[in-house]
C-alpha cells in the first residue's frame, strides 16, 4: 500500500509524521508533491519520501491519494488528477475543509472511491481527532485501509458532512482552547512559586489524563467530577470560583464565535 500527498502544508506534514512514527508506512512507499519546489523536495529528502514531479504523478504512485491543497486550488488540482483518479483503482482522501464528497464526485466522476476528512493537528503524536465520511464507491477493504490511515494516528468518528462545520470547532480549533487552558493553569503556578516549566508540566500531564479517564471511564465528565470534588473542600471552591467567572459560558460562547465565522458569518 502507498500513500501520497498533493500538498504538503502543516496538515499534511503532522499526518506524514505521524504515520512515519506509527510505521504505518515506510518512507519509500509516502510520494509527495507541492507547487513550491523549494519546500517539498527539500521536505522529502529529509524524511525520506519520495519527490514527484507533478500532481498526476503523485496520484499514479499512489494507491491512497491524499489532497491536501488549500481550498481555492482543489478544483484545478482535482481536474488535472481527473484521468487517472477516474478508474476506481485509487482512492482519493480530502483534508481540505468545505469541499463536499458531491463536489469531488462531481469533478473526478463517480466510480471514485472518496473519503472526506477533517483532522486535527494532534495526528503528528498520534493522538488526532479526524471526523469522516465516505461516499457510496468507498466500501469493504478500501474503507478500511483509508480509516487505518488516521486510525492509527488518533481516533475517527464517522459524520454527516452538515456536522463538520461543529466538528471543526470542538476539535480542529479547541487543541487552541485547550493549550490556552493549559497554559491559564500553568500561569497560576507560577504565581506560587513554581517555575513555568514545572508548572506546564504538571498542568499538561493533568490534562492529558482527565481527557485518558473521560475516553476510557464509562462515567460523563461530571460523574468524574464528582470523584475528585469532596464535600465542602478545596476542589469545589474552586469549581464555584471559575463558575462564578463563567467559565462554562465563555467556552460555549467561544465554541459559537468559531462555528459562526467558520460560516462566514460575523462571530
């Protein structure tokens, strides 16, 4: 099985490099291609993947064709691809946000197997959130071996396309939210006298274990919640202050300003 790449942005290199480090694929068997020469054969050297010379050649090296190009060049990239995608015998995987499976269909022609993706930049450590959705020719092993791409570098959830747009906030966005969080708590350390790598460190491993404890209990968040915070002590202080500063309403707010100016509309 080989994977290629038509784009090789920060996307594309965080789920390069977290499939090289999964070893789902060797570096011989990961084709890419860019239009700023100076970027991926470079890129490609380092790694040790191999550099095509054109879109169409990426797409004939590869058995799962990754489009990972900005929005406003897919089209062209699509049609240019067209001939050799048309046959069925590949499959084509999009990272690029707002192009619908109808869209690509509509230009590559619809015997192609299509798997629209959205993941989040936390593929590079193997610890992604990709939401996905497949058209009809997408079936049986060529399913499986396009969802091992981002299965083995995080988790997948199969979506409506309507539901991207809410995907992209909760988990394209949020690594954002979240490492602002992290670094709020952190920050507080400091303040009593940890040093800020100290204080990140532990604010940061906390973190990543509540997230472990919610995906892996079969309790909701608040049940956890409730583990920790005993009657009348510290922990539930401090809840009350937060919500009292209206923490639950600011993440909630911040959640519609994204999902609104992802819509185009005035956040």
């Amino acid at each position: 099985m080989k994977i290629g790449f038509i784009g090789v942005g920060g996307m594309a290199q965080a789920i390069i490099a977290g499939l090289l480090t999964a070893k789902t694929f060797a570096p011989a068997d990961v084709t890419v291609h860019s239009h700023r020469q100076a970027s991926y054969q470079p890129y490609a050297a380092a790694h040790g993947l191999v550099a095509a010379d054109s879109n169409v050649a990426v797409a004939e090296a590869s058995d799962l064709v990754v489009l990972a190009v900005t929005p406003n060049v897919a089209a062209d990239v699509l049609r240019e691809t067209a001939d050799v995608l048309a046959t069925g015998e590949k499959t084509l995987i999009s990272i690029v946000a707002g192009l619908s499976l109808d869209e690509m269909a509509g230009i590559v022609g619809g015997n192609v197997p299509i798997l629209r993706t959205l993941p989040n930049v936390n593929v590079e450590v193997q610890a992604g959130m990709t939401a996905v959705a497949a058209n009809d020719k997408l079936t049986g092993d060529e399913l499986t071996a396009a969802l091992r791409v981002f299965n083995t570098i995080g988790s997948t959830t199969d979506l409506a396309e309507d539901q991207f747009g809410v995907f992209s906030a909760l988990a394209g966005s949020s690594p954002a939210y979240i490492d602002f969080f992290i670094d709020s708590l952190s920050r507080a350390g400091v303040k009593y006298g940890l040093t800020k790598a100290q204080a990140t460190q532990i604010a940061a491993q906390a973190t990543l274990g509540s997230a472990k404890m919610v995906l892996e209990s079969d309790k909701i968040p608040f049940a956890l919640i409730d583990q920790v915070a005993s009657p009348g002590g510290s922990t539930v202080a401090g809840l009350l202050a937060m919500e009292e500063a209206g923490l639950m309403t600011a993440v909630v707010k911040g959640i519609d300003a994204t999902i609104k100016r992802d819509a185009g509309e005035p956040a």
